[in-house]
C-alpha cells in the first residue's frame, strides 16, 4: 500500500515538474522603452538597421520584422522574459527563431508568437474573430496596454500572415497599423499588468473618425465624443452649412434681411418669388447663398435653384454665374 502512495506522488511530482507554470507580462513600460520601433512610424530602426543590430543571419528572415523587434524587446528586458539560448520550434516552418550575437533567441516569425505567448504567459485576455470594421476591432482595446497579435489573409497564396506588436491604450506603439486595411482574421490581445491608460494623451481621438462610428460604439470615452463632435453637429443634427428649414424661415432668421427695408421682411404671406423681385434683398441674397463660403455646391440641394431672370440679374451687380452651377 505504501508502495503503492509513493509511486503515485513521484508520478503527480514529475507531471507537476513538466508543466511549466504561466508568468506574468512584463512591464509595459519596460517594454517599450525597450522596443525598436519602425523609422517611418516614429522609431528610430529601418529593417537593415534592427538586423545589424542583432547581428542574425539573413537567410531565414522574412520582411516583416515584427517578431523579431518583440523578441528584441523581451531579450532586453531579461530575466524570465529573455527567449534563452535554445532554438525555439512552435509552427509548422520547424524552427521560428535566430541566434544574435549575444547568444540568445529571437523569434522572427510572427505565427509561432501566438502559441509562445500562450504556453508562456498564458491565454490572450481578448480574442475577437472576423470583424472587418477597424474601429469596431480597436474598441476592444481602447484604454488597455500590451502586445497584440494580428493575423491577417493574404490573397496570393491563401495563407495566413502575422504580426505582433504594442499596443498603447488606443494605438500602435511606432509600428504601421496592422487593423486598418486588412483582411482580418483574428485579433489576440495579451494586457500587461501594469496597464494605465488614465494619464496617457491619446492619438486615435483627434482622427478623423466618422460619426457612424461613433454611433456604433457602445462605450466609447467621453472626451471621445466631446474632441470629435462640435457643440452645434451632435449626432441628429444637420452638418449642412445651411439648416434644413423652409425657404421662409431660412430667410426670416437671417439679419441682413431683417435690416433696412423692413416692408420687404419675409413672412408667411410673402414667397420668395416676390421678395426676389426687390433689387437689394436679390442682391444679397445670391450673395449670401450663391457666391460667398462655398455654399454654390449646395444650391440644389436646398432647393434655392435660381431662374434665368434671376441668374441674369444676378449678373448685374458684378457676379459671373454660371446657371450649370446650380443645376
């Protein structure tokens, strides 16, 4: 019996001594102060630059260097973080990683990123699937800091293709966009422990989003809504130079109409083709509606096309317009 006890907890021993237990992310700030970014995103490394760097051989590498600017990273941060000095082998391509002149690892192909992050630091905290609307995908992680993973589809040889970078609270940490015109396949998000975006100034809220974006996210931050959307072009309301109103409410609201005159001031009972027949009220009416800040394009729109006699008069206070404008 006793045998039989001792047998079974040097076996639970040598499966405890197997599974390798999870550890935390690293420090997102020690991460990027330790990321290579990408020159024409705000980093100070071309590819060739971050290769030399390391001093690994060419041969298998791929042109998308994102991997290996991750593994730069955690190589830099040490300790428990570093990849180590053995091959690493975690995708079908057999072995994803090159040795640099400091003798240790550095993974450079994306795809064996996702199993290595998993077995190491365990499972990602979000995973989202087919979603092809960028916006809608970032919004998972907006006010969140930590690597991300994004594999996309490339059309050529029907393969999938990865990449892994930081993600700092609503943007890319100096790497291209990977969500932004892509055809997605699934987005994996590992946070850092010590991820604050409180204090942080965001780049993705002074973009310019559309407002039906805006509409479809559900919790999207305050000053969100408050930098992108002006006091007077709430959602519902008309970001059309001209209020969508009637012809004579339009012109009763307007001052300059209002002043001198004022037995020509438009009501009810007085339609715009009376009024026009007046010299001045014409006069600064095509001035105000047909000439002056761009309001021609929207003529139509409002209804407000001219006649040939009006267009004719309109000439005779110095203004050239063409009626092909209005029509």
């Amino acid at each position: 019996m006793k045998s039989e006890i001792v047998s079974a907890c040097l076996f639970l021993l040598g499966m405890a001594s197997c599974i390798r237990a999870l550890i935390p992310l690293p420090s997102f700030t020690k991460m990027k102060e330790n990321y290579p970014g990408y020159k024409h995103a705000g980093g100070r490394y071309h590819n060739n630059h971050l290769i030399d760097m390391i001093g690994c051989k060419r041969n298998l590498l791929l042109h998308d260097t994102s991997a290996l600017r991750l593994s730069y990273s955690f190589n830099r941060v040490g300790g428990e973080h570093s990849l180590g000095k053995d091959l690493i082998h975690l995708s079908r391509n057999g072995i994803d990683s090159v040795v640099g002149t400091d003798g240790l690892q550095y993974i450079y192909h994306p795809i064996a990123y996702g199993p290595f992050l998993a077995d190491k630091y365990g499972y990602p905290t979000i995973s989202k699937l087919h979603q092809f609307d960028p916006v809608s995908t970032k919004k998972n992680f907006w006010g969140k800091q930590g690597i991300l993973r994004v594999i996309t589809y490339r059309k050529i040889k029907n393969l999938p293709v990865g990449h892994v970078a930081l993600w700092d609270c609503d943007h890319f940490h100096e790497t291209k966009d990977w969500i932004s015109g892509h055809s997605l396949i699934t987005v994996e998000f590992w946070e850092s422990p010590d991820s604050n975006c409180s204090s942080s100034t965001t780049r993705y809220l002074h973009q310019n989003v559309p407002v039906k974006h805006i509409k479809q996210a559900s919790t999207p931050p305050s000053s969100y809504v408050n930098h992108q959307i002006p006091a007077n072009r709430l959602p519902g309301q008309s970001i059309h130079p001209l209020p969508v109103t009637s012809e004579h409410s339009s012109l009763k609201n307007n001052p300059p109409f209002n002043q001198g005159n004022k037995a020509l001031a438009p009501n009810s009972q007085i339609d715009l083709k009376t009024l026009m027949k007046d010299k001045t009220f014409r006069r600064k009416f095509i001035k105000k509606y047909y000439v002056s800040n761009g309001h021609l394009r929207h003529a139509k729109h409002r209804g407000l096309s001219l006649s040939n006699e009006q267009i004719a008069s309109g000439n005779k206070y110095g203004r050239s317009i063409s009626r092909s404008r209005y029509q």
